[in-house]
C-alpha cells in the first residue's frame, strides 16, 4: 500500500535562534526539550543536596487540567522550587511568568529564560493586557501550569509584599483552579543582588486549590483575588516557620 507523506517544517525554523526563543507561543524544539529535561534533573539533585529543599503539600496539585501556582517571592530559587516540585512530566507545559524587561533582554538571561525555565514574557509595563491575554490562552489548553509571582519583583526584604491586579483580573470569575504556595529560605539563600546562591535550607508548602467562580470579571473582583491570595500565601508563610 502506498503512502503519500508530507512533512510540514516547524513554522519559525527559518528565523535567527535568538528571535524564535522570544516568541511565545514557541514552538516544539526537540533539542531544547532535551536540555531543558536534563537541566530539570540537575536542579532537582542541586536543590536537593545543596539546600536540602523539603515540599509539603504535593497532594494538592491537580491531576487533570489546567491550573495556576501563586507564591511569594524573594529569590530566583522561587521559580526553581516550584518547577521542581512539578511531576517531570509537567516539566514542558508549566510556565512561569517572568519579567520581559529582565530576562528577555540579553542572550544570557534569555537562553536560561526559555530553555531551562520555559518562562513566559509578562510585560509589567506596556503591553501588561498582551501579556494576560498570553496566560490566558496557556490556561485554555488542558493540562498546561501557569506559575506566577504577584508581587511583581522579587523583594528586597523577605516580607511579602501587596499583591499587583494582574493575576485577580486574571482569575476572577474563572473556574481554574490557584494554589497558593509560600517558599521559606530563598531570601536567605539567594536575595537580590547577590551573585550567588548560599547553603540555606528550603521549605516550599502548597495549598490546597480554590477558585473563583461566583465572582465578577472586573475591579472588584480582581481586588477581592489578589487579598484572598495574599492572605493565603500569608497562612502558609506561618505554618512554613517563616520569620517574614
């Protein structure tokens, strides 16, 4: 029996390297894949023997479905201690929002951005409804894992900050399902500025989801999703042994 094949090229292949890891949506990079799993599992072994990095709550994550991570944030470790927490099967569908303006500006930050990170530009500034409407579409596809930080930039004290509208004008009236997670020792093992990551222990707790269904799309509801969100993040950083 005879077949007729056709092979279709991935959509960006003839664009610069550079410019196709700028783009989001990417599309499917076999190489990049590969790096990206076996980075997964350095970063794995290096939180766990070189900041002993405990996680509480990994019961709470959904089997099925879409879902929304949302943490404090005091450290680059954050990002990795929730993408660590994932199955390694997620590993490639999660993708944590981060600074256009930061990470997407030299080769360096961008390669580790994409690459390593599957992170997704989230412009503060600018183009800040482009940018929801990007975690949107990644929520509307079955199975994928949006991680978000909605302080907005890492603190520079270890406290938790107000939380910013973006992820309740997000969530509010929606049925995806948002765990709230707090990360404990980040702060101390890595705080801005500091080139280098410190010996310090680390404790992630997630919690158990919620939703926010029965709420108005808008102001209102936004506002009423970033205090739920932040007074939970808040309850975790006390049962997490936070001093901050």
């Amino acid at each position: 029996m005879k077949h007729d094949w056709q092979y279709d090229t991935i959509q960006d292949s003839n664009q610069p390297l550079v410019e196709r890891w700028r783009q989001f949506p990417r599309q499917p990079d076999m190489f990049v894949y590969a790096v990206r799993s076996l980075a997964a599992l350095g970063i794995r072994a290096w939180l766990s023997v070189y900041h002993r990095i405990e996680v509480t709550g990994r019961a709470h994550l959904p089997a099925e479905g879409s879902y929304v991570l949302v943490a404090n944030h005091t450290s680059h470790l954050d990002a990795l201690s929730l993408l660590s927490a994932l199955p390694l099967s997620k590993i490639h569908r999660a993708f944590p929002a981060a600074a256009a303006d930061y990470f997407f500006t030299s080769i360096p930050r961008l390669a580790i951005a994409t690459v390593i990170v599957n992170a997704l530009p989230f412009d503060r500034r600018a183009h800040f409804r482009q940018s929801l409407t990007l975690c949107q579409e990644v929520l509307a596809d079955p199975g994928n894992v949006l991680i978000l930080f909605p302080e907005g930039t890492r603190s520079t004290t270890g406290t938790i900050g107000e939380f910013k509208p973006g992820v309740g004008l997000l969530l509010a009236g929606t049925s995806v399902p948002v765990l709230p997670c707090h990360t404990s020792g980040a702060f101390d093992a890595w705080p801005k500025g500091k080139m280098l990551p410190r010996p310090r222990r680390l404790r992630l707790m997630i919690g158990p989801p919620r939703n926010y269904a029965a709420l108005q799309p808008g102001k209102g509801g936004a506002l009423h999703v970033c205090e739920d969100l932040r007074h939970a993040v808040l309850e975790l950083a006390a049962m997490n042994g936070a001093s901050r």
